[in-house]
C-alpha cells in the first residue's frame, strides 16, 4: 500500500516508515542525588525564611507610613513627592530588604562554621 494520499482524498496526514538509529548512547541514571550546579551540599540549621518575610512586610509598612509624612508634611513640590513616592520608596525597601537578607544569610552560615 502507498503512503501518500490518493487525489480523491482529503487527508494530508501520510506515514513514513522511520526506523530507529541504535547510535544514541543508553541514558545514564545514578540512584544517587545530586544538585543542579553539581555541588556539594551540607544539611545544617534550616534558613529563617519567616523572619526575611517579616522585614519586608515591615519595610513596606514604614514605606507607606513615610509616604504619608512625606505627603502630609514636606513642603517639597507635588513632583518630587511623587517621585519619592513612586520611585523612592520601593528602592528603599528593596535595599531594606536585601541588606537584612543577606545579614540573615551570613549569621546562618556563620552558625554552620
């Protein structure tokens, strides 16, 4: 039997015979886990993740609560208010964030030494 399509017919769809090629290499699987990257790692005291996420909950509280004073009280152009606001603000609690993190991160493994 043919595989292509007869002229009557409405189907496109036509099969080929392919055969696989036995030059791919067997797949080499190890029962022993390991990390992306191929390192080493070391179970040791789990990261506080809780209180990373309670300094940026509090960064973003003072932010809105200095927005506020800054919109309140400050006698600086409406452009500049909105500048600290929007641009400002955010950057602040970026690096708040970041810097307690990464303090957090050194004491952890500091521990583990």
């Amino acid at each position: 039997m043919s595989n292509l399509a007869s002229e009557g017919s409405t189907s496109a769809i036509t099969t080929y015979d392919v055969t696989p090629t036995t030059d791919i290499a067997p797949e080499v699987t190890s029962h022993e886990t390991t990390t992306l990257a191929g390192r080493e790692e070391v179970i040791g005291r789990t990261y506080p993740s809780w209180l990373e996420k309670l300094v940026f909950v509090s960064s973003v509280v003072g932010a809105i609560w200095l927005g506020m004073c800054i919109w309140q009280s400050s006698d600086w152009h409406v452009a500049g208010k909105w500048s600290a606001i929007i641009c400002g603000l955010p950057i602040l609690v970026l690096f708040t964030t970041e810097a307690f993190g990464r303090i957090i991160q050194s004491k952890v493994t500091e521990d583990r030494d």
